[in-house]
C-alpha cells in the first residue's frame, strides 16, 4: 500500500520547516575535516546526530583480514583504527528493509592557497555553501538524516528495518566503508546512496576497478633497434584492448 499525499504533504512540511537546522548540522559536518585516513571526529559527530534522531547506533571498524578475502577489497594505506562505520537502527521486521547510505571521507583540498574560500568553512553566500565535501557527500549524509527525522517528527513508523550507513573511505575504493557493513550483517532489501548525479536517478554502475601494468621491454642502441623491444608500442596493444573493454562494460 502507497503512503497517501496528505502523509507526504506533512513529511516534506515538516523537511521544510527544519531547513535551517539542517542547514547548520551540514555546515558543522563540514566543518570537520575528514579527509580519507582521518575520519573519526565526522563519523563521532554522525553518531551522536543519529542518537539525537533516535537510531539505535552500532559502530565498527572494519577488520582488514576479514574485508582482505572478499575480491572487491581494494587496499589502502591507512589503518582502520579510530575510523569506524557508523550504523543507525530503525523500525523492526515487519516490512522489507532499506538502507540510505553516505560517506564522510573528502578527498584531500590541497592545495588549499589555491581556494577563494575556506575549504573547512562551510561559509553560505548568495544561497550556496562553500566547503570541500559539502556536495560529496556531506550534503547527502545529511539530507538521508533528516529524511529520517521528519518521519519520526511525523509519527510515522517504518514496519521494516531501516539502516542509516555513514562510512569512510569511498574516496578510496570504499572497502573499509561500505563493502564492511555488508560484511558485518548491515544488509538490505534496497539501498540508496545519495551521492551528487545532477538530481537524476541512477539505478546501476559499472564500478571501479584499480590495476596496474606492467610491460617489458629490452634496450638497444639506435642502430640495432631490431635486436630491442619497444615497451611502449606493447603498451599500445594493451591500452587499445582495455578501451575495448570499458566500451563493452559502459554498454
């Protein structure tokens, strides 16, 4: 059964009526900076914010050996230590369930002399805030939060289970972030990710995947180029083969 308009209609007047609230919790999100590695402060603010809402919050840091044997893992160079996931809880077993997801982790503002703007700032001018990470996706962290909110503020109830994900390290291949609330039970029926697509809807994606080659090749003086191997023109062959590939992919 569909919610009715008159529901929705007091849902969205309620989002509306808490802009300006929501409004300074993403300006203190991004206040906060979270670059990949150093996520701890914005993901100990995620979890008192999903507290404030109500959530029953479980946090965790990924276990390296573990998440290592899954073959999406894509390593990185930090330890997982004072990084947790953060997982807020809803509803019960009584409908199907949903996840809204969002990272926290930004890439690195550097260099900052180059900004016109603190990056850490979170400054609003003219109707736009300012700040690195505040369309991606501190903004979509957030916004998933005051969804729930409004809900709550509304009486509304959801009958199946709803879990609210902010976690770390997307920017780097996600491992440590999402793929680790998988691994430790957070699952669901669906799942929305509101990361920043110009506003449209986007159901599927091909995903990342992070590779090196290496190519051999033998030295010759110019005159007994015959008795050498260019490396390059190999590479050639192999860049042209994996063009094909993300063309096949991309269709």
């Amino acid at each position: 059964m569909g919610v009715s308009e008159s529901v929705l209609d007091k849902v969205f007047e309620r989002i509306d009526r808490n802009r300006d609230d929501l409004l300074e919790a993403l300006r203190a999100l991004v206040r906060i900076p979270s670059v990949v590695g150093d996520e701890g402060e914005a993901q100990r603010f995620m979890a008192a914010k999903y507290r404030e809402c109500g959530l029953a919050v479980k946090t965790f840091e990924a276990d390296l050996q573990r998440i290592k044997s899954h073959p999406a893992y894509i390593p990185i160079p930090h330890p997982y230590q004072g990084r947790p996931n953060v997982v807020g809880l809803l509803g019960g077993d009584g409908g199907r369930s949903l996840i809204l997801n969002g990272h926290v982790d930004v890439v690195s503002p550097e260099p900052v002399d180059r900004w016109s703007r603190d990056p850490w700032g979170g400054e609003i001018k003219d109707g736009k805030m300012y700040g690195r990470g505040v369309t991606d996706m501190k903004a979509g962290v957030i916004a998933n939060l005051f969804a729930v909110k409004a809900i709550l503020e509304c009486g509304l109830t959801p009958k199946g289970k709803l879990i609210c994900q902010s976690v770390i390290e997307e920017e780097a291949g996600g491992s440590g972030g999402t793929l680790a609330c998988f691994m430790e039970g957070f699952g669901a029926d669906g799942m929305l990710i509101t990361e920043p697509s110009d506003l449209c809807l986007v159901t599927a994606h091909n995903g990342v995947k992070y590779f090196r080659v290496r190519v051999v090749g033998k030295t010759a003086h110019a005159a007994l180029s015959h008795t050498g191997v260019n490396a390059i023109g190999k590479l050639n062959k192999i860049y042209d083969a994996m063009v094909e590939l993300d063309e096949r992919r991309a269709a």
